[in-house]
C-alpha cells in the first residue's frame, strides 16, 4: 500500500476557464511533448443533469468538483499546471438523455481535449460513457451512479468508481432492516439501470438474511403520481419498503407515501444512498423520518478530513454539502494525485503507464476518512455508516468497516449480476 494523502487545502481562488479551438481525434491520441506539457492546463469535463428531472444531483456534482479545481488553482494547481473546468448538461426535455450525454461528452473530448471526466449521476449514461472513454483512453470517474454493472459486467480499466454500488450497498444493510422491523419486504423502484441495481441487490440481500421479497414494482422517472402503486404494496402488508428513486423523485414519493397513511409508523423505509440527497431533508423533513439509508460520506461525520470540507463548501456555497458533492470533490483530488505520481496525463505519458498509477494507488486519506483503491476492478472502499433520520438530521445506527466490505464484495469482473425471478415483478 502506498501512504497516505492528504487531500484537502485551504479554501480560495477562482476557475480557470479559457475556451480552446477544436482539434481531431487522432491528434488527440497523440502524446503531448514535454516543452507543451509543462505549459498546458489539465483539463478536466463533467457531464451531468445540470437542468429536469436531476438538476439537483448535478448541482451537488459540479459544486463539489468546481470547489475542489477552485481549491488547487489557488494552492498552484497541478504541478504548477492549472485546471480548466469544464460542464456539459446530459439532460433533454428534463429528463437525462444517453445520446445527448454521448455526444455532449464526445465534444468534451474532441473540441475541448479534455484529460479526465467526470461521469453523469445517470447509471444508465454511466455505462454509455464507460463505453466511450475506454475507446479514447479517457479515464472516466464515477460520482454517485449505483448500478453494478459498471465494476463488473461492463468493467473498463479507464474507469475508477468513487462512491459504493449496489454490491457494496446491500452489505448489512439488509439484515439491520430483517433484524429489527422483520422479515417480509417490499421494493419499490425506478425503472432504469440505477434502480434495477437496487431492487436486484436488495431482494438477493434480503433472502440471504432469511427474509422473504413480498413483490417488486417499477415507476417510471419523473413520475408525478406514484399512488396508483401503492395499493399493492398496503395490500403486501410487508414489515419494512425499500424505496429505491432519488433526487425529487423520491421526495415526491416519500410526501405521498405519507399523505396515503404509509407513514413510518406504519411501514418503515429503507433506501440506497441516492434515496436520500442530504441538504433536501428540509424538503420533506416529517415524511423522511426514520428513514434509513447507508453512506461513504455525510456532513456530521466526526472526521477532521470531512469537517474540513463540509467548512469550505459551506463557505463557497452556503449550504451543507450531501454525498454527491463530497465525491466529485474527491475525485479531483484523486485526479491531482493520479497527475502527480505519474508526471502526467494519460496522453502524455501513455495509457500504459498512467493505468499501472491507477492499479497500485492503495490506500489513502479521503474526505470520508481512510480509503483504499481496488487494482483488480477500481472500487473505493470506506467504512459504510448506515443512517437513520431523526429530526432532520442524519443519525448514525452502525458501521460496516471498509475491510469487511472488502472481504464482503469479491472481484466480479465480467459476470453479469443475477436477476430476481420474473414472478417477484421483475
């Protein structure tokens, strides 16, 4: 293991941003020289829903990372190299496009030459994006999108996942919730890959700890009205929910919930870490009671690292910070640290070289504490505190520390994860 880094820097500084002419693809494969390196920026893209359906999620993603390349400019940026930041929206009509996110991260590549990008919180354009970076030999960091298939079926070495799946998710989780509210379940989800993640991993996470899945039903994104589901989740009569929607998706799901008379008291919920955006609590803070939920990272973690960042991103922007935010900051980091050791960029100093950095990382400080980078298939593990809601804020229940994760979530590189049976609603 390599040692350990500390990440964050006093806060100030503004983004560099200088637009650059279009260039082609082939000359874009080709190494930079050293005299043209030493004087270029780093250029990093995000793609993400800046407007619709997520707008919120993208948000939290580009304040994140815009504070941390505000940060390391001020400090002298990256080996005196500063970055430029740059944004595109993967939304059309409100709701997160595939191909418009393809496109609009192409162009990221190809006109502004971007080194890295950051990936969409879209699981669905996660995986359209891991396709495309791995073509251009593009590293593509992954924020907050959930779904499993991206460290395992559909793996590509140009891909570094910051925040846990579905996988890493469901370690615990599941028997906390058979444990000490039963063992008859309900899944609700949204009807793409993130919330089939969910709802694949829950119902395998709950038979595993002797629980029984009463039924599985899917609602489209950007639902207005869930209550035509709700019927036959109250007729289930099951111990616990799993609702599994995130950004006001799930804040409009949980009020509604509650206006049907599924309050906590009567059906308690549990949901992934994107059922729960932690500065939107406020938004539906007496139905979000005694909700749980399990985090990498949350504003009041008793963490120096973590403290520190919560300050300067309330500083910069006058709120809390929720997990999304925290982990595209990171990944910046992890980008200056990545630059640095390896003396480059990945077309600087070759694909070859800048991915064996990458696989022997190790272990190392994060905004959430001690974190280590897994060669074999580029998960970040952490300790995973489970939550519950109380009064608005954020309680920690338990911890599931990052060696058991480890040990709990083996290399699956190349296999495709199992589906429930159809029968369950699938």
């Amino acid at each position: 293991m390599v040692s350990r880094r500390k990440y964050l820097t006093a806060l100030a500084g503004g983004v560099v941003g200088a637009a650059v002419a279009a260039i082609g693809a082939f000359y874009l494969m080709q190494p930079r020289t050293a005299v043209a390196r030493s004087v270029e920026p780093i250029r990093i893209g995000q793609v993400a829903s800046m407007t619709g359906f997520y707008a919120d999620w993208g948000t939290y993603l580009d304040r994140g990372a815009r504070l941390a390349v505000e940060e390391i400019n001020a400090a002298g940026g990256i080996n005196g190299r500063p970055i430029e930041y740059f944004v595109e929206d993967d939304a059309l009509a409100g709701r997160p496009d595939i191909t418009t996110a393809v496109r609009k991260a192409e162009k990221l590549v190809l006109e502004n030459r971007i080194d890295f990008l950051l990936s969409s919180e879209h699981s669905g354009i996660s995986l359209a994006l891991q396709d495309l970076c791995w073509r251009y030999k593009i590293p593509q960091f992954v924020s907050i999108s959930c779904t499993e298939y991206l460290p395992t079926a559909n793996f590509k070495e140009t891909s570094i996942f910051q925040n846990p799946d579905m996988y890493i998710q469901t370690v615990g989780f599941p028997r906390f919730m058979v444990e000490n509210f039963g063992k008859k379940c309900f899944i609700f989800s949204v009807d793409y890959a993130m919330g089939r993640a969910d709802a694949r991993q829950w119902y395998w996470g709950v038979l595993r700890e002797g629980g029984q899945v009463l039924g599985i039903s899917f609602a489209p994104l950007g639902t207005p009205d869930f209550t035509p589901w709700f019927p036959k989740i109250k007729a289930a009569n099951p111990d616990f929910l799993v609702l599994a929607f995130a950004g006001l998706d799930v804040v409009r799901c949980i009020k509604q919930l509650w206006d049907y008379g599924l309050t906590p008291d009567i059906l308690p919920k549990a949901g992934p870490d994107c059922s729960l955006l932690e500065p939107e609590l406020a938004l539906a803070e007496k139905e979000y009671e005694s909700h749980h939920t399990n985090q990498y990272f949350y504003s009041t973690m008793d963490i120096p690292s973590a403290q520190r960042f919560v300050k300067a991103f309330k500083e910069r922007w006058g709120e809390i910070p929720g997990n999304a935010a925290a982990y595209a900051y990171e990944n910046v980091y992890l980008i200056k640290e990545l630059v640095e050791k390896a003396g480059g960029t990945p077309r600087e100093v070759g694909w070859d070289k800048f991915h064996s950095v990458i696989d022997s990382f190790g272990e190392f400080l994060g905004v959430e504490g001690r974190k280590w980078l897994r060669p074999e298939d580029h998960r970040l593990f952490a300790d995973m505190t489970l939550l519950r809601v109380e009064k608005g804020r954020l309680k920690p229940m338990s911890v599931v520390k990052m060696d058991e994760l480890i040990k709990a979530v083996p290399v699956r590189v190349g296999q495709k994860p199992d589906d429930p049976p159809k029968e369950i609603g699938w």
